[in-house]
C-alpha cells in the first residue's frame, strides 16, 4: 500500500503546508456541534457530554485545528501521516499548553489509528482524504467509525471533479505534477463515490458543493464539505 509517506515528507520539509489559521467550514462545524465562543473567553456549549468531548483532527498537518479545537475547550488531539508534520504540531500544542501533547498528537497512518475503539465525539478532517488514493482512503473511513463513538459527528471536504480541468461528474485519481504537493494523489469525488465510501459507515446530515471562480480567467474549482453521523 503506497501511501506517498516519502512525499508528503518533503512537502512539509519544503513548508507547502504551513497553515496557522482554522478553516471557515470546521469554525462553523464547531459552532453548530461542538462549542460556539460568544465572547473572548466565553462558550456556548452545543454538544451534550458531561465533559469535554474528544476531538480528534484526521489528518492534522502542523496542528491548526488541533490549536482550534483545543481553544474551544475540547479535548484535542491530532494524527497525520508526516513525521515532519507532528514534530511541529507537538513543538506548538505544547507552547500554547495543551497537555499530554506528545500522547494525543501521533504520527501514524490513519487506516490503522492507535486509538481505541468509540473514543472520540468529532471527528474534522480538512483537505485529506482525498490526498490519497481510493483505497487507502475508504481504509481510512472505515478506521475513522471504529474509533468514533455511535452518533458522532464527522466534518470533511473533498475536491469535486466539477471543474475547469475535467468533466462535471469526473471522479478518480491523478498523480499531482505541480510544486506544491508534488508527487502526492489527488483523488476527485462526485456525489456517487461519496455515497459508496462513506455510506456503509455514516449517514450524511449535510453536504454542499461549493464553487470558487477565478473572474480573471472563468477557471474554477469546486469543493464538497460534508457533515456525517456514524450509523
């Protein structure tokens, strides 16, 4: 199974993916589901645990949502596939006080996660399962419900193959030639692979393609962002 370890390595050793600020999408995830901030140190609690829910960022990079989510007073923890990546999400967690750092930040391939089974609330996972290829991806699914509670929530977005470069209803994977995240996999999802990967484990609670064009040029692209809820 190539999961391109080698190349995501020297995307973050090159800084492609040095992003410090959390995505609009899971500030909103987290507003609706999770914990709403109503001022500079107050929360509005919208999830019903007793105490703080288990957030988990799949595929979490340098850390951003780890630092967010941990902001909004969850517990926070983060996995990625980079060693380079989790270096520097633990360097930081721990500068922003985030305890046990090194034992909830871990590098490991997210089809097999070293998490027990129904341990986590939410799960967010920005601009990652469709960096892989199919199956690695619908491997990660099915180990993202193991280690979900029944009736979590899970936010993630998936590049559309509803753009300028390919047919409306385009899915598939093709190998990405450009600098940044040279060598890595792009996997392209429409509204048929969604349902046949995630619908074995997740009902969908929401979903919506949103379109960014370049007015310039009339180039676009397109994203799904999804909520689901484990079956």
């Amino acid at each position: 199974m190539d999961n391109k370890k080698q190349s995501w390595e020297e995307s973050y050793q090159k800084k492609d993916n040095f992003l410090f600020y959390p995505h609009e999408e899971i500030i909103r995830f987290f507003a609706k589901h999770i914990s709403q901030r109503t001022g500079l140190t107050t929360f509005k609690k919208k999830h019903s645990n007793e105490g703080l829910p288990k957030v988990l960022d799949l595929g979490c990079g340098i850390g951003r949502h780890v630092i967010f989510s941990h902001e909004m007073q969850t517990e926070a923890y983060g996995v990625d596939l980079s060693e380079s990546a989790i270096s520097f999400a633990i360097d930081w967690a721990e500068k922003e006080g985030i305890q046990d750092a090194r034992k909830r930040i871990i590098q490991s391939d997210i089809t097999q996660m070293p998490f027990q089974n129904d341990f986590f609330d939410f799960v967010v996972s920005h601009g990652v399962l469709d960096s892989m290829s199919a199956n690695i991806c619908q491997k990660a699914i099915a180990d993202t419900h193991r280690v979900m509670k029944p009736g979590g929530y899970f936010y993630c977005d998936l590049i559309s193959g509803d753009d300028s470069a390919h047919n409306p209803d385009f899915s598939g994977e093709e190998i990405v030639q450009t600098e940044h995240e040279k060598n890595t996999i792009q996997l392209y999802f429409n509204r048929k692979t969604i349902n046949d990967f995630f619908s074995p484990y997740f009902d969908i609670a929401e979903i919506a393609l949103i379109k960014r064009t370049n007015s310039l040029n009339n180039q676009f692209i397109s994203r799904y962002h999804i909520v689901l809820k484990k079956k």
